[in-house]
C-alpha cells in the first residue's frame, strides 16, 4: 500500500473500529474502491497522531471522531492546536470532518471544537454534524448508524 495515496483515516475507537464495526471512513473507501490507512485507537485524539505521515498528500482524510476525547479535556488549547493543523495541512484538499457530537459527560471543549471545525470546513470540506438524526444513540453505534453517516456525505441531506 502506498501510504501517500491512501485515504487517510483518523480518529479515536469508532474510527479504529474498536468494536468490529466498520467506520464510515473505511465503508467509504470500500465504496471508492479505494486503499484506506487507518491511524485511530480508542480513548485517543487528534494530537495523539500529529505529526502524520502523508496528512498533506493524502487524496482524502476522513475524521469523524478524531475531536471527542479532545471535547472532555480541561483545558480546550492543545485540541484547538491539533484541530488548527488539521485545516492548515489540509487547505484546499478533501477533508471530511465531523462535529463532537453532545454523547458524553464533561465535554468542556464541545463548543470551542465544534465552532472552529464548522468556520474552517469551508473549501473541499464536508461537514457532517452529528446532532438531530445523526446525533449517535451512543459511544460505539452500530453499522446501520454508520451506514445513515456515510449516506449523508453522499447526499448531503
């Protein structure tokens, strides 16, 4: 595998498929025909991967739940400069990228993460925001819901 040209996935236990689930990412890349990398474990955040290799090269990074762990932190600064690097490597190249969604106790950071992710998603990024009827019942959803996400990107519904 060409780790320059794969999707890139990053992101904490739904992205590591802790569960066995496949995550939107992977069933995503499936759908491309695509190579994917994964570079997620659970109960990690965005700045337990930076630096990455090929965050800039990637064709596409996928993160949708690379920030949740970063919601519950005391202090907001090391996930907004993680977040920050994300954007700044990415800039004008395909980003798909999700809000923390409100799942959680002690998500002191939640709105400073979920402001900078829907300001900066702007040039070849799609936003999904996981509230209303993509709000997850719960840490680890099932396929289906994974399927509903993935469905969405698609047809930005």
């Amino acid at each position: 595998m060409n780790l320059i040209a794969a999707i890139l996935i990053l992101g904490a236990s739904v992205s590591s498929e802790f569960t066995g689930t496949p995550s939107p990412g992977h069933l995503i890349a499936d759908r491309m025909g695509a190579e994917y990398r994964i570079e997620a474990r659970a109960l990690s955040s965005l700045a337990d991967h930076l630096p990455v290799k090929g965050l800039k090269e990637a064709p596409l990074v996928i993160c949708i739940d690379c920030m949740f762990w970063h919601s519950t932190d005391a202090d907001c600064k090391p996930g907004l400069s993680a977040l920050k690097t994300l954007f700044d490597e990415r800039q004008g190249k395909p980003l798909i990228i999700a809000t923390v969604p409100t799942i959680w106790f002690g998500q002191n950071c939640i709105g400073p993460i979920n402001n900078v992710i829907e300001s900066r998603c702007t040039d070849h990024c799609i936003l999904v925001k996981l509230e209303g009827d993509l709000l997850p019942p719960d840490l680890h959803p099932d396929e289906e819901f994974m399927k509903k996400v993935v469905k969405h990107i698609y047809n930005r519904e």
